[in-house]
C-alpha cells in the first residue's frame, strides 16, 4: 500500500486535517516478513529517529536534521522546490515514508512500505495483524464491516471500499495513530501531531471531482469546481463548515454558503414570531433518546438537565446533537426555553433493549420531578419496533416501555409505523414562514402522505454539529430526514404546555391535528394556529 495524500485547513480555526489518498497495492504486504522477525538495523534507525522528533513542535529543518533530505516536495500532483514550498506539502523519502507538513510544522509520519520496519509502541508494524495491533492500540468501540469507508475514531472498519478496493481502517485518536490494513494486516501506520489527534478522524476533508444535487458534502473539498452555471445546486447540498467551496468566480452569482446555512437555522412557520412573545416552552421539561453528544454546544449548553449513557460507549455522534439542537437550540430548536433530559443509546446494536432501557431512565428521572415540573414530551429519531424497523433485536421491549412511559403522563413521539404520527414535509426555502407552501416530503423526491400523518418540515434546516469535543459548529441539510421532524414537533408541543400545563398529552395530539393546515390529502404543522387553539380550549379530565 502506497501513501501519498493532501492536508487541508478548513474553516476559521485554521488547524490541519490530514486525508490519506491511498492506492492499493496488495504485493505490499505480501512481501513482509512474518511480523514476529527479530527486527533489523534498519529498524532500530527509523525507530530510533522517530523518537527524536517533537511531532508537536517539528520544523522542515528538524526532519532533514533526523531524516536527511528529502527525495520530493509534493502537493497533489506537483513538485516543488525547497525555497518555494506551499503552505502545504508532503516531504517524501524511499520506500513509502512520507512527512506531511503544515504551516512550517509536522502533521503526519506515514509509513507504507519501509522503512516500514517502524514499530509502534515498539510492536505494531506492516505486516502485523489486526489481532496483534487492537491487542496494542485496545479493542474498537464498534466494528463495521462493508460498504464505503468511512473514518470514526475508536471504530474499525473492516473490509470497506476505498477507490474499488477492500481496506480495513482503525484510528485512535487518544494514541495518535491511525492503520489501513488489508487481508487482516497493517498495510500502512500514520502518526499525527497532537493537534490532528485532537480533531481526529472525523475531520478528514476529502477533495471531489464531481457534485450533483442533494449530494453530502460534508468535509469535501469542492475547491477544483465550476458550480457559476448551477445556481440551484448549492442549497440542495448537506454541506458543513468544513466544506470547501471553489472560489466566487466559480460560485452562482449571489450564492452565499454561509447565508443559506444561516437562514436554515429558522424553523419556520412562525416560530420565531412565537419566541418574541415570550412562548419558548420555558418551564417545560422534555426528554430525547439518541444517540450521543457533548453537552457543551451553545446551542444547548446548560439546558440539559440529565444526561444518561445506557451503553453507547461513546462520547459523540453525528445525530445526537442535531436533534438535540432542532428541540431545545438557540437558534435552531422549536423550544429554546424547554429543560431537556438526555438518553444517550446505541441504536447501531440494533438491540432495543438499550432503547427502552432508555426510556426507563426517563421515566426514572420523571418520577423524582415535582408536580408541575414533569417531562411532558419524550423525542425518539428512530424506529425501535413494529414493520420495517431497522433493530432486530427484543423490540417488544419498545412498546412495553412506551406504555410504561404513557402511564407515567408522557407523549412518546418516535418513527414506528403503529405508533408515530409524524411525517416530513419541506418548506419553500423563499418563503419559510407560510405552510401553504410547504411540500409533502422530500426535495427531489417523489412522496405523498400517509393517512393520518402530520406533516413536519424537515427540510432544509441546519443543525448543531460537534464531532470533536470543543469544536462546536453546524451542518446544513438541503434534503432533511424524518429523524429532523420529530424533535420540531415535540418542541411545538413544548410550547403548547408552557401555555396550557393542564392540558393532558391525546388532547395536545389532538390539537395538533385539528390547528393543522389541510391542503389536499396533506396536513402540516401549523404552530401559531396550534398555540391559539391551546389558548382557547378547555382541558379534558385526566
């Protein structure tokens, strides 16, 4: 396996990402030794020279001082010479051993070929196998195996297609590490600087050649593009603040990323307008069950009451704080003023005990609350039972725990066909404020409602992201999915009860349904109709 590659700066913070481009070769581990031969000269001397280098505070000098003179200055597909280097640039020296270099600094060592006799730790080298390297670097959070590669700290992928080739990949950001291994055996070791551990694999910004609409371009460089003909096809993208985008000339005239993903933070439908007068849910508790986050997203910070893992393992996730966002945000969520308890679950088990474990918790929690201080509202992006769910795994446990939850005063709101009601619908991105321009469905997608659904916009919104604990930032979805809708509408019940606390969960169901706009065979979310008609309504009895 050899190992060239290209390092980016992305957004204002200005630090490195290292993406490895990588073009297989299977002859390269198949020629080493077994990873258990006494090791060489040659290996003690790259070992040796390794541990000379500060990764933190390496300069050029320093490499050349350790490792001698490079043979190449590359970055892509050009050389440079040594008094006319870009910012960035890939020093390369025989047989696979590459330093990536930033900003005058060290990003990377890579080994993928030798002197790849390099150990780390003193044991895991090319050659090595995956028993003997997680028996160093300690076994994943989770193991993924097939389909496209992708990048998650503390996960291995095995098997996964990258560039038409199988290659299994293991990152650890706490070691400073990163493997590509084939045929079970390390292929390539990758060393990074503290400050490339910190961001970690989640950051890796990867250079496209081709865009279409509704395409994820999230950590893509799109820099190499001419989009100035295609003035629609930037607000349909999933994009994020780490996208690269080409320059204005090669932009639509007008078109302002940062604008679109500004103006996706509004919910819409007159929200905002409820907000100003004071109905933000303030007062009202509200619960979520996803999958993990970092609780320290201006977003949200300081509104989760609870915060509970039942098994994840994990710190952090792409979804957890999305939802998260779209319920209680700032700027994004339907009910900035609500308390939130937070369930973090594995949903990629596909086991439903952890969900309604979860939802136990939950009611745990609810039951050490005071009246008038009770969680009202439960949010669940999934589908933990019932016909085409995705978990496998005891979800009779879900609705058992649902009843339980109902019972204790508690509306869950999930995507079950049986029991969720929610549906998506996208709003018209001019006029975001009016729902009888809202579309049922999707953007570029042909979809027609099922009966008895309340349509929720879904699309396009933008989200609280934070990958990387301390990097705090959003994400633009120009086609949004169910999972974006049940937060929303759980925050506009928020709202209901900050103004109606007597009203009892089947009857704010009920309302939402009646204070919808109909349009055909579509119903939609209609807040500052619904908020009126709690107003006037007399509560049923309990």
């Amino acid at each position: 396996m050899a190992v060239t590659g290209r390092a980016h700066t992305t957004g204002s913070r200005g630090f490195v990402v290292l993406v490895a481009v990588i073009a297989v070769m299977p002859s390269a581990v198949a020629t080493r030794g077994p990873s258990t031969s006494m090791p060489s000269s040659q290996a003690l001397d790259i070992n040796a020279k390794v541990a000379q280098l500060d990764m933190d505070k390496a300069t050029l000098d320093d490499v050349i001082r350790i490792f001698g003179e490079p043979r190449k200055y590359l970055w892509g597909n050009e050389e440079f010479t040594k008094d006319a280097l870009p910012d960035t640039y890939v020093a390369t020296y025989r047989d696979g051993f590459n330093v990536c270099m930033h900003a005058g600094k060290v990003s990377e060592l890579r080994f993928g070929g030798g002197p790849a006799d390099f150990r780390f730790a003193g044991k895991i080298g090319i050659g090595s196998t995956l028993e003997e390297a997680l028996a160093v670097l300690g076994q994943p959070k989770k193991t993924v195996s097939g389909g496209e590669l992708a990048s998650e700290d503390g996960v291995l992928y095995k098997d996964c297609n990258l560039k038409g080739e199988k290659v299994s990949y293991y990152a650890r950001s706490d070691k400073r590490v990163r493997l590509f291994l084939q045929d079970n055996k390390v292929a390539a070791i990758m060393l990074t600087c503290s400050e490339g551990a910190k961001q970690g694999a989640f950051t890796t910004v990867r250079p496209i050649g081709a865009v279409k609409e509704y395409d994820d371009v999230r950590f893509k460089d799109m820099s190499k593009l001419d989009l100035h003909l295609q003035p629609a096809l930037p607000a349909t993208l999933n994009f994020n603040q780490a996208t690269v985008w080409p320059a204005a000339s090669r932009m639509p005239p007008g078109c302002n990323p940062k604008r679109i993903l500004a103006e996706a933070m509004n919910p819409g439908l007159g929200v905002r307008r409820l907000h100003e007068r004071g109905i933000t849910g303030k007062g009202v508790c509200v619960a979520i069950i996803d999958q993990p986050l970092y609780q320290d997203h201006p977003e949200f910070a300081g509104k989760i009451a609870a915060y509970h893992d039942v098994g994840c393992n994990s710190e952090n996730s792409m979804h957890g704080p999305a939802v998260a966002s779209l319920l209680v945000g700032t700027n994004c969520g339907t009910a900035p003023g609500a308390t939130l308890y937070f369930a973090a679950a594995p949903s990629w088990t596909r086991d439903t005990a952890y969900q309604a474990k979860a939802l136990d918790w939950i009611v745990e929690q609810n039951a050490k609350l005071p009246a008038g201080r009770k969680i009202r509202v439960v949010s669940v992006s999934a589908k933990p039972s019932g016909a085409a769910a995705p978990f496998t795994k005891n979800t009779g446990m879900w609705d058992e725990a649902c009843r339980r939850a109902e019972n204790a005063g508690m509306l869950v709101l999930d995507c079950t066909s049986h029991r969720g009601f929610i549906g998506a619908c996208w709003y018209d991105p001019a006029a975001p404020e009016d729902v009888s321009k809202c579309t049922p469905g999707y953007p570029g997608m042909t979809w027609s409602p099922g009966p008895d659904q309340l349509l929720v916009p879904a699309s396009p919104r933008t989200v609280a992201e934070e990958y990387v604990k301390g990097r705090c930032e959003f994400q633009y979805c120009g086609r949004g999915g169910l999972s974006w809708t049940i937060p929303y509408c759980a925050g506009v019940l928020a709202m209901g009860w900050q103004v109606r606390p007597d009203i009892p969960p089947d009857q704010m169901r009920e309302l939402l349904f009646e204070s919808a706009l109909k349009k055909g065979d579509a119903t939609f979310i209609n807040p500052p109709a619904f908020i009126e008609m709690v107003k006037k309504t007399k509560a049923k009895a309990r």
